[in-house]
C-alpha cells in the first residue's frame, strides 16, 4: 500500500506554534504519514518557493494549519501562506469537489478557515481533550482507513402481493407439499420418496394424507410411481419456489 504524502502549511506565528507543528508532523510520519515540512528540508539560503510547489504538487493532501494569524494571511496573500494559497487555489479549479486540503483548526474560541476554504470540513485541534479524537480522524482518512463503512444496499424486503400465491387456511395441499419439498430437500442421492418416509412426516391420517397425494397429483405437482412412492415433478418444484417452501 502506498505511503500517503502531507504537506504541512502553516505559519511561522511563535516558537511555540512551531514546536506544536513540528511534534505533530513527527507523529504523523510515526504513524505511517510521509509529512512534509519546511523545519526538516529547508535551511539558511533554501529556495522557499521552490520547497513549497515541489512538496504541494506531489502531496495526496494538504493540511492547512489554520490559527488566526494564517488566515489572515492566507485571506491577504502575504508571506508563504499567501503563495501558497495561489498554489492550491489553481490547484483546486481543475476539481470544485477536491477534498486534497484538510484545514486544520488550532485556535481559541474562534473557527475561521481561509475564504477560498469556507466550504471545507474542518478538523478542531484547538482543544487538548479533544486533539486525540481528531487527530485519529485525521490519520485515518490519510490512510483511507475510515471507522465507519457504508453497508451494501441489500434487496427489497418487501415482494409484491401479486408475486405471492395467497395461502388458504388449512390447504392440505400446501402442508404436503411442505412435507414433500423437505424431504426433496434432505434427500442427497435420487429423487424417488418413499410414502412410508412421508407419512411419517406427515401431522395428519393416512387417508387425509392420501387424499391430498391425489390431489396435488391431479394439479401436476407429484407423480407416483408403481410401487406407490413419490417424485417432485417440474411444476412441483416450481410451486414450492412460489410458496417460498425452500430457502432462496
């Protein structure tokens, strides 16, 4: 699986602030994250624009460090913040939906994103109790690895009434046909059934059982053999699909 690729943008407010962006880009390449980030690859005399397309072109996302003073920035044009905001500005014209930036909140008591950003979700990291739950927000959709998936949509639960035989109360012919099919069903070698096997099966006299063989023989369902034994015919097995007498 492929290594996700983030680069950091942020700006340069304290050496705080920058201590909290550099432990976090450090967990983040702990935990499987190649994070990009100008306190590692830049130094006296570095080429900042030339770091900053490099990294935001071969990115698979963007996270945008977002306290008051980088909007501010970001919302003027200024700085690094401001080029870079250039950068994923055309960027995100080629695709109105990207999702390649993740603003990122880090302030105190207010939620402001970048204009050109307002439509985004944001991740909160402004608060320290809530940091580990969007931090594993975060990690996981860098790795695609969501904690919910969407279920398949299964079949229609429920089937017309006009595709299901109405079932007559107390049908003889229904509860031999029962009695047939799962038997049919239990059945590994052959599909000749024995009468003495089914009316043992069978929850009714042997003349009521006989009576019912005879008519479901008389609408095609069973034939009999010679020696008085049992098989499903075609039409028997399609009735047993349309009385739902089997799994399907």
């Amino acid at each position: 699986m492929a290594i996700p690729k983030a680069f950091i943008s942020y700006s340069h407010d304290s050496q705080d602030h920058k201590k909290w962006v550099l432990d976090f880009a450090t967990r983040l390449r702990n935990n499987g994250v190649d994070a990009a980030l100008d306190q590692w690859d830049l130094g006296p005399g570095a080429d900042l624009p030339s770091f900053m397309e490099k990294n935001l072109a071969v990115a698979d996302r963007v996270l945008m460090i977002c306290t008051e003073n980088y909007v501010a920035k970001a919302n003027s044009g200024t700085g690094g913040v401001g080029y870079e905001k250039m950068i994923v500005t055309a960027d995100l014209m080629k695709s109105v939906d990207s999702t390649k930036v993740i603003p990122l909140i880090r302030q105190n008591g207010t939620h402001s994103v970048p204009t050109f950003l307002s439509s985004k979700m944001y991740l909160d990291f402004s608060r320290e109790d809530q940091f580990e739950f969007s931090y594993d927000e975060l990690l996981r959709s860098l790795h695609g690895a969501p904690l919910f998936i969407k279920p398949p949509v299964a079949s229609n639960p429920f089937t017309p009434v006009s595709a299901t035989p109405p079932e007559k109360t107390g049908d003889g012919v229904l509860q031999t046909m029962r009695v047939i099919v799962k038997t049919f069903e239990a059945t590994l070698e052959g599909d000749i059934l024995m009468y003495a096997t089914l009316l043992g099966k069978a929850s009714m006299s042997r003349i009521m059982f006989d009576i019912y063989l005879g008519q479901a023989a008389e609408q095609g369902l069973i034939s009999r053999t010679s020696q008085g034994n049992i098989k499903l015919t075609s039409k028997g097995k399609t009735y047993a699909v349309e009385h739902k007498l089997i799994r399907t």
